[in-house]
C-alpha cells in the first residue's frame, strides 16, 4: 500500500520509531508476553488495557505554506507545516525504582534525542516516500501530573515537508 501526504508522514515516523530502538525503550519496561501484543506508539489514544509507559501522537490539521513548480509545468509541490505531538503516558515502576514523572521525561528524551530538541544529539532523517521532510522543529516539551502514580510529557513539534501534489 502507497501512502500520499499526511499519511506518508505517520508511517515515516513510525519507522524512525521502530528502526531507532525507541519502542524498545518503551517495551523493555513491560511484561515479556506483552510485548507482541501491543505497540508502544499509538495514534490518538492507547489500546485497550495497554501497558505502561506508552505514547500516543496527534497530528494537528498543517497549513500549506506555498505551492510552486518543479521542473516541468506537470510537477507541483507544497509546502506544508504540519504540527505534531507526543504524548508519553507513564506509571511509576516499582522494579526500576522510578516514579511516572522520572520515566516519563527519560522517555521524552529518549524521543527528543531522534526527532530533534535533545541538547547532544542531531535528530535522524524521516524519509517520505512521495517528497521530503525538509525541517522538524522542536517546539517544546512538558510535564503534566493525569493521576496517582500517573505523568504524562507532551513534546511539540513542527514538520516542514515538501510534498508532490497534482492540481488544476
């Protein structure tokens, strides 16, 4: 299956996650038999009885920020802003002796080391199949207490992407 546009970019993203251990960072913390059963990134909302920690992504509506010709008159691109977040959903662990506000900003460093906004390190590629991603901006990134024993850390970005498109 081809995916075009913003779909392109969700499974961009999910193989920069899979390819680049972050999940294993996520699933390293669950039950053995658990780990086959569930995916660490979810899009919108976590699966029903998912383990703890667990991220889940929302890609806000972008903005097409111009459009020009490539080079012939057949090829259009657009540049698009697309706005992103993780959301790291954490509990404390009692066999790491961290609680959900220590594993939830371990994780979102972890994250903001492959994506971008980690001091000492560069993000990695996301390679679309139809254009490129021409920048990710790292927003910004914070903490919020959801429950007893319960973090979650959001990190914002921006993806620039330049996307092939065909109009009249």
């Amino acid at each position: 299956m081809t995916f075009v546009g913003s779909a392109d970019l969700h499974k961009a993203i999910a193989t920069v996650w899979e390819d680049s251990g972050i999940s294993w960072e996520f699933k390293k913390n669950w039950e053995e038999s658990l780990r086959t059963q569930f995916t660490s990134l979810n899009d919108q909302d976590g699966m029903a009885k998912q383990p703890f920690p667990y991220c889940v992504y929302e890609q806000e509506a972008g903005n097409t920020d111009s459009r020009d010709s490539g080079h012939s008159a057949d090829e259009k691109h657009e540049h698009r802003l697309v706005p992103w977040i993780f959301r790291i959903h954490a509990k404390e662990i009692s066999t790491n002796n961290e609680t959900a506000k220590e594993t939830a900003a371990r994780l979102a460093g972890f994250v903001m080391q492959k994506f971008g906004g980690h001091p000492e390190a560069d993000p990695l590629p996301i390679e679309l199949t139809y254009g490129n991603v021409l920048n990710v901006q790292y927003q910004n990134d914070v903490g919020i207490k959801t429950g007893d024993k319960e973090y979650r850390w959001d990190i914002f970005y921006l993806f620039l992407l330049d996307v092939p498109v065909k109009l009249l």
